[in-house]
C-alpha cells in the first residue's frame, strides 16, 4: 500500500454489529519493512542480485537499482544529498578536479515518456526551470540538455522553443528507446524546433517504450539490457535515414550518448548494401545511407568498447571516419563513470585526444573557447 | 470474404415480408478483384511500393512480397511451380550450374511460430517426412535442416529425435525472431535434444515473435527490418551465452544464417566490457562472453557486409577471428541471391576462399569429401 495524505481516514469504532458476526476482509495488503527482512529469507546469491540490480519486470532498467543508487559510491554527497544533485559537490567531485571546461547536464527525469502527455510537459518544463535556477545560473562551467516531452511533436517544439530562450540549453533529450523510430513522423515537429533554435537532438541511453529492448522478446539480465542497448541505437539510426529526415531538416545533427560506437561501421556497410537493392522504397534519399551518417551523427565516448587489441581500436577509428565527431564524456556520477585521463586509448596521438576530449564538443554546442 | 466450402450455403428466395420492410446489412465485404484494379487507383510510387513490398503491417516482413514472390525473376521453373519447389529445377539451375557437393536446405515454411503448438508440431512433422521424400532421398547432394516447432520444447525435442533418425537432416532451424530470446529455459529441451543428436542449431534471418524488431517500435521500410535483423541476431547472442547455454550443453553449436557478420566483434567487445563490471548477475559463466562466441557460433556469408574498402573486410576477418567458422550460402532461390564466383572478395587468399567455400562447412556438417 502507498501511504499518501489521501489515504488517511479517521479510523471508526466498530459497533456490535460487526463483533457478533464473522467478517473476512478480502483485500489486506502487507510488505516486507525493509530489504534487510526479506534477505533474511533470500539465499545468499539472490540478495546480492536484489542489491545489485534491484527488481527487473518487463519493462528494462536504465540502471542497476534505478537512476540514483546506480552512482558511484564515493558520489553521494556528505550534505546526505542523492548523487548528481548537490551542486557544490558536483563542483568539486567533477568539474575542479578534472579541471573541465565546460559540462552538458543531461538529466534523466522520465518526464518525456509519461503516458499523460501534458502532465510529462508540465514536469518537463519545471526540470528545465530548476536547472536554470539551480544548475546554469549559479554555475558558468556549465550547459544543459533540455528536458522535453518527446512522445508529442507539439508539446515538445512548445517546450523547445520556449526553454531555447536561455542559453544555456545547448541540447534537446531523448531516449534511446521510444514510443516508434525516431524517425517517424511524430517526432519531425520536435526536430523542426530544434533545427529552429540551433540545437542538436541527443539520444541517450535507456528509456522505456512499452515494448522490449530486444526484436525477440524480453531479455533475463540487466546484463543484455546494458550490452545490448545498441541495438535501439541502430534502430533509430536506421530510421532517422530512411525516414529523409536529414533531407527535410539539412542542419539536424544528432548525438549519440552512451551508446558506444564500435557497431556503426558495420551498421552503415549493411545499411549501404540493403539500400542498394531496396532504394526505391526510400526515392527520397538523395546519396548512400552512409553518407547520412558521417555527415549528421556525434557520438560521444563513455562507454566506449575496449577492442583486446590496440590495433584493432585505431582500424574501428579509421573505418568510423569521424574523428571530428567523437565527444568526451564521463557520464558522472554513474557507476561506470570514464575517468577523463584513462579512459581514451593511450595510444591515441595528441592531436585527436584534444579533438575528443574538448574541440570537437566546444565547435558542435559552439562554446567560447 | 475469404470464400471457402464451409461458407457456401444454399441461397433462399427473399419471402413477402422482407420485401416489404426496409433491409440493412451492416456487414458486407468487399475486396478488389486484383491487384491490378487497386493500381487503377494507386498514384505510380505506391503501385510500385505494393508490387515491390507488398502489405507490410505491424508483424514485419521476413521478405518482400512473402516469402515465393522474393525469388529472383529467373528462379520461376517452367514447370510452374513456385521458385524452390521443384527438384529437377534446383538441381539444374544451382546444384549442377555451380557444381555444388553439397546443399543445405532451409525449408522457411512457418512451423515453428505457429500459435496452436500442437498444429505447428504436425507441420513440422509434415515438412521433414515432404523433404526426405521429394529431396533427401532422390538427391544425394542435398542436406536438410529439420523444421521443429521452436517454442515449445517437449515438442521440438521430439520432432528433433524423431526426424533425426534420417541421416539427410543435419541441423535444426530456427528463426532470428523468436516469442523470447533464445537463451530462455524455454528452449533447453531444443538444445538438449540437438546436442544429444550432435545437430547444429541454425537461426535464420526473419520471423515474429510478435513484438516490433526493434527496442524503439515498428520501422516504417522494409529496408530498414533488411538492415536492421542483426538486431535480433544480437540479442541472441547475447541472451545464448548470459544465460549459459554453453555452460549447460557445452557441444552445442549455433549457425548464424543470413545475418551477416561485422556486428559481431564490435558486439563481443561490448559484451566482455559490461561482462567485466556486472559479472556478479551470470555468476555461471566461467570465462568472458567473447571466448563462447569463438567457440560456439558459425556464420553464414550472405548477405556479407560490402566495407567500401578492401582493407577494411581484412581488418573485419583479423577481428572476428573465426576463419574456420564462415560458411558459404547463396540464400537461392531468393532476390538477394549470392554467386558463388563473386559473392567473395577477390583479394581473399585462395586457402581461406576454399575453407570458407567448402571446408568449414565439410567439417561442421561432418559431410564426406
């Protein structure tokens, strides 16, 4: 039972009435008081399981035990904050210590994928108010990713629009898992304000779109939600091209967030060569999906894949083709957070590093340098 | 209306009183004579869409215009029949043309995803006592993969060691769209009874499992469920070693059909790398996921990626490290048919084409030379 103000009714004497005759009550709800009690029973390996990944239906997690218990454990604040929401600490945890330049908030609030549209606008935009208030104002080092009701092309271009109205908002959000493709037309209202106000769309990982991750039912492990999100990335890939929505809105750019990278080489060869056969079921697409591709997609590096061998991760850079399109990331303060000084390649020359790890970022969301 | 014996049923004469009183029908069906009307109606770009895609609704198509219209043109034999139903053309027109030694049908009828198990179970049944009497036994080169009843397991298990008593089938067929992935408990009685009987498991590009093929909903394009299958390849992957089918039938082999291959290390590099940090959920796998991969799957070549550089498919063949584990395919007698002189890339040096035109399969299949 959720125990809210709502529930609580003046509790009435019971009369004579109901002591002299039998009642069986047959809806009494109980839970366990805390997670301690039902370990007490649990063995050992499924404790672990419930601390480790918490309860998993048929929906996919994001994260290990929802958003915030999924954070480093040094992350949570001593002001007994959740991780991720104490400025100050931020400040000092990730922006002083690594001595960044410039940070791209992206916050996860599920408000784009309520099923009440207008309640996910309302809460939409008071996330946006509060990390004006909170976030961009108090703290210049600092950008944000609006939040927007994404599921509605209207109600998102609403909140596009007005949100651009500060500069601070170098983005607009979305999951990698949604209602339809991404490049269906429910969404192109959504990318018409954003190529209005300048903005690229950011895909991130996770969401929730009612339907499992995986084209063959739902997966048993958070294991394959976390290995296997590329597959929604390729999904929306796939349909951003084949949609032409790159050639109604030329300037759109998308970024790829926590996606990894490695599968888009293989993706676009595939692409490619369906294309070549099946062209005329798409006569709008004026070149090789592949092109679509190099010209219009950031990726950025956290997390990225770790080929075994060195040489095969400079043969994924080469066929990639996009080193002015790789984005640093540390997705702080998550539990698998990329630490800025070992989380590129040591192998990498000097000059990419700078690219990825600050210029390629400063020229796409047009930072002062 | 679909007009079948049943529905025919002796018209009577209209009495007295219905002539009188006024008569609605509200439900009368009507339907277009042929496709050919329809396109009186369709403006050019969608006649052709319908010739080329046919319908294509909220299930995906595995092929365009179901499975018989997507042969190539000249696949039609003079006898009538539809492309792949007749012996004699099959083994003029592919077995004799190429010189092949040995064939591997995959017969695609829909057995396996039928929703009245035990009517998908007679099928089957139906299917492989068809094949070994109209192919397997007039044809020495030909091979076949069993038909089996995939989503339930009793039932597969059974077909599986009865149809096994006939040396000419030597795998079993599955799809890459399955009601679950096909890692679940509920497909342990299938591997169990092909590893008792030493048969790979192929999965096969296509199928429903009733849900969209990707974790973001149903594409617009067949192009895009064309370049999209790796998806549900992936998750298969994924969900065949995580939940240790390796660990439980250590023989089993899986043959991955028609869902191309440059996915895969990018995929295994992934995998190990979250493997790594959530080890603690599979705690029954005994070493990274990409040592199962090396060692349990082979891989069809068609439709193989085409990397716009050679290069690039040498640096492919050195990751994915399983030159003993490509098999050659046509995929006849569909459009997207692969020729044996050209489907290869010329530069491959001959000792690889003629492991992977031949050898590997020889020895996976344990046919004699």
């Amino acid at each position: 039972m959720v125990t809210t103000p709502i529930d609580i009714v003046e509790p009435s004497k019971p009369n004579e009435r109901a002591r002299k005759m039998a009642i069986i009550d047959t809806d009494i709800h109980n839970d366990v008081p805390s997670d301690e009690t039902l370990y007490r029973y649990l063995p050992d390996r499924w404790r672990r399981y419930h601390e480790m990944i918490g309860l998993r239906g048929f929906y996919g997690t994001s994260y290990p035990r929802a958003s915030r218990n999924a954070a480093r454990h040094d992350a949570w604040p001593p002001s007994g904050l959740p991780p991720g929401s104490d400025l100050g600490f931020v400040q000092s945890q990730l922006l002083d210590t690594w001595d960044i330049e410039y940070g791209v908030l992206n916050c996860l609030r599920a408000a784009g994928r309520q099923q009440n549209l207008e309640y996910g606008a309302a809460l939409a935009r008071a996330l946006n108010e509060w990390q004006v208030e909170d976030w961009l104002e108090p703290e210049p080092r600092l950008r944000a990713s609006m939040v927007v009701p994404y599921e509605d092309g209207d109600l998102a271009a609403e909140e596009i629009d007005r949100a651009s109205q500060h500069p601070g908002f170098v983005q607009v959000l979305v999951t990698a898992r949604t209602s339809e493709p991404l490049g269906r037309r429910r969404y192109w209202k959504l990318y018409e304000a954003a190529a209005r106000n300048n903005l690229p769309v950011g895909i991130h990982f996770g969401g929730t779109g009612g339907r499992p991750l995986t084209g063959a039912g739902w997966p048993s492990h958070y294991l394959e939600d976390h290995a296997g999100m590329p597959q929604a990335f390729q999904a929306q890939v796939i349909s951003l091209v084949c949609e032409g929505v790159f050639e109604r809105f030329p300037e759109l750019k998308i970024v790829l967030i926590e996606g990894g990278l490695a599968w888009i080489p293989p993706l676009a060869w595939r692409l490619d060569r369906s294309w070549e056969r099946l062209r005329e079921e798409v006569p709008y697409l004026s070149h090789p999906p592949s092109g679509y591709i190099r010209k219009h997609f950031w990726i950025t590096t956290q997390p990225m894949e770790e080929p075994p061998q060195a040489k095969y991760f400079r043969q994924l850079l080469e066929q990639l083709d996009s080193n002015d399109r790789l984005l640093f990331a540390t997705d702080y303060p998550h539990w698998d957070f990329d630490n800025p000084d070992r989380a590129l390649p040591s192998h990498l020359p000097p000059p990419l590093r700078r690219r990825i790890l600050a210029d390629n970022a400063r020229a796409l969301y047009r930072f002062e340098a």
